[in-house]
C-alpha cells in the first residue's frame, strides 16, 4: 500500500454528491486537489477542502467545454507542479427513450453524452500527456454505473420474487430472480447508458495505452448510492426506508481511496461493481487479462 500524502488530483462535479465524497476522502488522505463544477458553491468547497489541511484550486465550469479543460488542467499543473491522479466523475442523468422527437433528443444527448462521455474525454486527453512526461505513473478514475453490469435492480430485491423478469434460478437452489439479468438501466436511460457504456472504451483503450507507463486506469459502478441526483429521481422526498438501502458516498470514496494505495501494481483496467445490499468493498482482481504483449498483465497484479 502506497502513501497519498502530497500527490494532486484532479476531481471534476465536485461540489455535491459522489464527487464531493472523493474529494473530501482524497484530502484526508493529504492529497492537494484541483476541483470543478458547474455550481457556483465549489468555491465554498474549496475552501471547505482547504480546511481539512490541503492546498485546493476550486474552479467554476463545465466538462464539457474544451476551452474550460484545457484551462483548468494546465492552470492546476502550474499551481502544484505535478497531477498525479484524475477523477473523473461529472455526470447528469435525465429521462430520455428511444422514440423522444429529434429537437428533445439532440438536446438531451449535448448534456447528457456531453457531460458523462465528452467530459471525461477531454479530461482524458488534457491530462494523460502530462502524466506521460512527468514519467512517474498516475491514476485514471472513471465513474460510470452498475448499469455496465446489472440490470440495476439489486439482487435482493428479485430473490423469491415471482414478479421478477429475470427470475430464472440458475443455481437451482430455488432462489428466483438468481438468473441473468440484462445490463441497463430501464428504457428511459438509452442516453445515460450509451454514454456510461462508452466509457468502456476509455477504460481498456486507456490502460492498453498507458500500461508501460505505469498509469492505470479503473472505473467505478455503482448501484443507488445517497446523492443530489439520487435524490432528484425521487422528488428530493425519499422514504427512510428507500435512503437506508441506498449505499453512502463516503464508503463508495473509501473504495476509490483502496484502489489508489494499491499503486502501479495494483488493479487495472478493471470495472469495479457496487451493489446495494452487499458491502461496499473492493473486489477481487480481474486475473489473466493479457494486453499488448504476453508479459504486460492487467486486472491484478503483477
Ligand atoms: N448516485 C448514484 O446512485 C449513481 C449511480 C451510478 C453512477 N453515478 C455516477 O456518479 C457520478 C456522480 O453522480 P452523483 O450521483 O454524485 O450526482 P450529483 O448530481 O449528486 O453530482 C454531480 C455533480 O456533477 C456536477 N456536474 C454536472 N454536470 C457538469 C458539467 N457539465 N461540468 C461540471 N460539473 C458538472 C453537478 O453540478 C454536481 O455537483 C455521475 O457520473 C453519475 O452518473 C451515480
């Protein structure tokens, strides 16, 4: 396990939420931070953040924005000398279905594929060179969705349910809804999902690319985890027992927090699920996933 004390990060939709909880968890572990939102009040969070005892730029704008990114990255590599880590974690949710009219739609994808797939494009591509030349390795986390993996209805909820689609019992142990269970997250997400599922590309085009370089690349899939856009989808009035089940930013962070002190040997290229109603922990490593050359192993380590 490596120590973070003293390296810089970048953490993008900072100002509430999962963002917020990296942020604040990176900056316990002593590492600087540079931090973006399009809310005005990441000002405040930054100086919240400086008050744990970290130095911290806070800056207002949009992932989406080439201009904004390439400002903000080069500006936080003239500030602390270095960027060592990037989260990656902006993202906007709204409804969108396959038959919505074309004007809707186009908005929809600018916002939607513009914040979660674009941004962390842009993110990508401002800081992955600067990584590079530094030659000292670095961290990529994405934030996509269990979507990536799950239909996105926890387990529990299916097991010895009727109800459930997908109730096949596969392990003949007479569990229903224990069967296969398509990936994504219900018809009025094809625009969240495709720009989630894009990610995948990042993930394993980015660690194919930067494996020799020592910079790994992991993303994060959560299931229903207690933030603003969580509390959005339930008109910001959620029932305590809805809440209890959603799993905490804070332990989410932590997670991200264990894949960092791994350092250059740890997981790579990995997809890392978080289900509500298990715990919220790391998984074992990918094992045997050869990339580039049959020496170069990622998924686990060396
Ligand atoms: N909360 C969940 O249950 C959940 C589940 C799966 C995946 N996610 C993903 O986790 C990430 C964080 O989500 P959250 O639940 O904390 O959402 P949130 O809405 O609570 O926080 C998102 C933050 O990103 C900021 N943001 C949005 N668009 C931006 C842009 N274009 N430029 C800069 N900042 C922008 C928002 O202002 C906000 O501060 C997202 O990528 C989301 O898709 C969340």
């Amino acid at each position: 396990m490596i120590d973070l004390k003293g390296k810089t990060a970048i953490v993008t939709g900072a100002a509430v939420g999962l963002g917020n909880a990296y942020a604040v968890a990176l900056a316990k572990e002593g590492v600087n931070l540079a931090v973006c939102d399009v809310r005005p009040e990441i000002g405040k969070v930054g100086r919240d953040l400086e008050n744990i005892g970290v130095q911290c730029e806070a800056r207002e704008g949009d992932v989406s924005d080439p201009d904004f990114v390439r400002r903000f990255v080069d500006d936080t590599k003239s500030i602390f000398g270095r960027i060592d880590i990037l989260v990656n974690n902006a993202g906007v949710w709204g409804a969108s279905v396959a038959d919505d009219d074309m004007e809707k739609s186009l908005t929809d994808y600018e916002n939607i594929v513009g914040t979660n797939l674009k941004g962390e494009f842009l993110f990508g591509r401002a800081v992955i060179p600067i990584m590079i030349e530094q030659g000292t390795g670095g961290d990529i986390i994405n934030v996509a969705t269990d979507h990536m993996v799950t239909c996105g209805t926890p387990h529990f909820y299916c097991e010895g349910n009727s109800e459930c689609p997908h109730k096949e019992d596969i392990h003949g142990i007479g569990n229903a809804g224990d069967g296969p269970r398509p990936t994504g997250g219900g018809d009025a997400m094809d625009l969240y999902d495709a720009s989630k599922w894009a990610l995948n590309g990042f993930l394993y085009g980015w660690a194919k690319a930067l494996t020799d370089k020592n910079i790994r690349v992991n993303a994060l899939c959560m299931g229903a985890t207690d933030s603003y856009m969580l509390r959005s989808f339930h008109d910001f009035d959620p029932s305590e027992e809805e809440v209890s089940q959603w799993m905490r930013a804070e332990d989410n962070a932590q997670v991200m927090i264990g894949i960092l002190r791994e350092g250059r040997h740890g997981r790579n290229a990995q997809n890392h699920q978080f289900c509500m109603g298990r715990t919220v922990a790391l998984e074992p490593p990918i094992s045997q996933l050869y990339v580039l050359e049959e020496d170069v192993r990622i998924g686990g380590p060396k």
